[in-house]
C-alpha cells in the first residue's frame, strides 16, 4: 500500500514530465523546421556567395525562442498579474522609442537595429498586451457588465494599437485589436457591448475611409489603402496595385499536387514579394504544392487545439484569459496571412506565426507558447495534486 506522503512524492517527481504540453511542443517544433526549410529555399539565391544567410539566422531564431518558450513554461504564469501596470508600461515604451530609435524602411519605421536583428516593439507588445489587458479584466470582473469596463479596457487596447498603426503598421495593430475582443468574449461580456462596438467600428472605417479624405485629411498612406482594396479586384491593375496578389495566386497556383520543387520559378527568379517573409506561404505552395501547405496548415490546427484545449483546462481564470489571446492573436495571424496569399483578405503585412522570416516575430510567438505551456503545466500539476486527470 502506497502512503499519501509517497503518493504526494510522485505528483511532485512527476510535475517536470507533466510540464510541456507534446502535442503543443510538436506542432512548435515542426512548424520551426519547415520555417527553417522554406526559408532556405525561398532565399538560396538571395544572397550571391551565402546561401544559407537567412536559414542560418532563422534556426538560430527558433533555438533561442524554444529555450525561452521553456523558461517561460517553468514561471508561473499567475504573478504576471501583480506586474500588470508595469508590463502595460514596457509595451507602450516600446513602440514609443521605435519613434526615436528606429530604423526607416520603405517608409515605414517600425524597428530598432541591435545589430544581430531588428527588434520590433510591436510583435513583442502582441504578448505583453494579452498578459496586461487580461489581468486588468480579472480585476474589473465583477464590473464586466458594465459599460464603463468595456470602454476601459477597449481604449487600453486601442491606445497601442493606434500608435502601431501610424509607424505605420498596419497589420499589428489590428492583431492588437483581435486580441482585446478575445479577450473580452472570453471573460463573458454582455453580447451588447459587441453589437456597440461593432458600429462604433464602422464608424470609425467610415470616417478615416471616407470622410476624413473628402476633407482633405490622410488618415492611412495611399499605399496602404491600396493594399486594402486591391484584393477586391487584383485584375484591375496587375502591375501596381493588384501585383502581389497576382504573383502569389500564380504561385500557389502552379504547385499543383505536390509542388514544382526546383522548378518554382516565382519564388526562385523573384516574381513573387517578400517570398521570406510576408509570402512565405505562397512559396510552401508553389515549391510543395497542397500536400505541403496542408501540413503546414495542419500543424497551425494542432497549434490551435491544444491552445484551445489549455484555455478549457485552466486553474483560474485569469489563465483562461491569457489562453483565449494567444488564441486568438495566433489565429488571427494565420486567417489574414494566409488569406491574403490567396487572395481573399487584403495585404496588411501580417507575418505568418513560426513560419515567416523575423527574429520579432518567431521570438515572440514562441514566449506565448511558453505562456500556454505555463498555463498547461499548472493546471496539470493542480489536477494531479487533487487526484483528477486532464488530457
């Protein structure tokens, strides 16, 4: 007969091999080595001399981010609401000091060169606005049916994103924006608040598409109103406005089955944009063809599960809510970027999660996949202190 105090001995031995979640850590872990596969050859003849230039640098990448994705997955995820205000702080200090520090590039300043890579402020505010915005929504619950707490945690959100959107980046900012509405249907609010802040929403379109222009006001770069509305009809000015669309439905188009390999002369003789980074996904298509950008896509499925599952399986609620961002700000990554390759959402420069070129980018999808681990581990290990089992 096995006492309490051995049994107690097991769960604690056993709580290190309960901590990563396998199926989440396989998925991770796949989509890294596809990235580094892709990359490799989206870019082989990118750079004469060094054609390993940029697989190199997006492996490095990916080890950092799963050694952080670990460390995260050890921290208790909890304490992050006590450092709430001053994680809020550091998000919009970031994306302020890319105003002073950063590096302009095509118009856009959204970086700060440390040397090795340029760090983006605001792929890294993606994360600490989940864990922020979530404990500031654990804290008003009991006021979650108010408008007043909507309105609050809105403009938290909307603060950011705005100052993301005149780098101008675009596409952050609306991840920003999927995050806060995550966040509050997953804390239960009031179906109304949304109906209210769905016109608020229109409103908003409204005026900055349509009203500030008829009085002379650019609320959004011409290029980037292009790059909205060129989905809608990319056969209009194929060789403007209409051109990376174009080139990525040709892409996609010619793999076919199983790909043209060597033969994908869009990525290869560099028809298609941005084949490293934004497009990664229309080179997955051209060069693997459906079988492989179904196993990508696969593997974002699996992703998504198990972070949905995590939310399911939370020891508080707090943690349900960080789960349900991340989910969100993953899921909307993926539906834009992909949608966008095939010609079904507009151009926003949303990068592909794991799989598109950046240390930004991969280093901070990692960080909240360590945060889901995080969520997973503790809720395994208070199941098993209670005698309960969670798949």
């Amino acid at each position: 007969m096995v006492s309490s105090s051995s049994a107690a001995g097991d769960v604690r031995e056993a709580g290190p091999r309960l901590r990563l979640d396998p199926l989440l850590l396989l998925a991770t872990v796949g989509l890294i080595a596809a990235s580094v596969y892709v990359v490799r050859t989206a870019t082989v003849d990118d750079l004469p001399g060094d054609p390993n230039y940029y697989m190199n640098r997006q492996l490095a990448y990916g080890c950092v981010g799963l050694v952080l994705m670990y460390l995260i997955s050890r921290f208790d995820y909890s304490r992050l609401r006590e450092w709430r205000h001053g994680l809020y702080a550091v998000a919009i200090a970031g994306i302020l000091l890319v105003y002073a520090l950063g590096v302009s590039t095509r118009g856009s300043r959204r970086a700060i060169e440390l040397g090795f890579f340029n760090f983006q402020a605001s792929e890294l505010g993606k994360v600490l606005l989940v864990v922020s915005l979530s404990a500031f929504t654990v804290e008003r619950m009991r006021h979650l049916n108010e408008p007043e707490t909507t309105c609050r945690i809105v403009l938290l959100a909307v603060i950011p994103a705005m100052l993301v959107i005149a780098q101008p980046d675009l596409g952050s900012g609306l991840v920003y924006l999927a995050i806060v509405l995550a966040v509050l249907f997953v804390a239960g609010t009031k179906w109304t608040h949304f109906a209210a802040l769905a016109g608020l929403g229109a409103i908003a379109i409204t005026l900055v598409l349509v009203v500030a222009p008829t009085l002379g006001v650019e609320v959004l770069k011409p290029y980037q109103k292009d790059r909205l509305t060129a989905f809608l009809s990319p056969t209009d000015d194929p060789r403007k406005e209409g051109y990376q669309i174009n080139q990525s439905l040709t892409a996609i188009g010619s793999g076919g089955k199983t790909g043209r390999g060597d033969e994908a002369t869009q990525t290869r003789l560099d028809f298609l944009p941005e084949h490293h980074t934004d497009f990664i996904f229309s080179v997955v298509g051209e060069e693997f063809g459906f079988v492989g950008a179904a196993l990508v896509l696969a593997l974002f499925a699996l992703v998504i599960w198990r972070a949905l599952k995590i939310l399911t399986m939370s020891k508080n609620f707090y943690g349900a809510i960080v789960a349900g961002g991340i989910t969100a700000m993953l899921m909307f990554q993926v539906f834009v970027n992909v949608g966008m390759t095939i010609g079904i959402m507009p151009i926003t420069g949303i990068p592909l999660p794991l799989m598109s070129y950046g240390g930004s980018s991969v280093l901070t999808t990692l960080m909240a996949i360590g945060l889901l681990q995080s969520i997973h581990a503790q809720a395994r290990e208070t199941a098993a202190a209670k005698g309960l089992r969670t798949t």
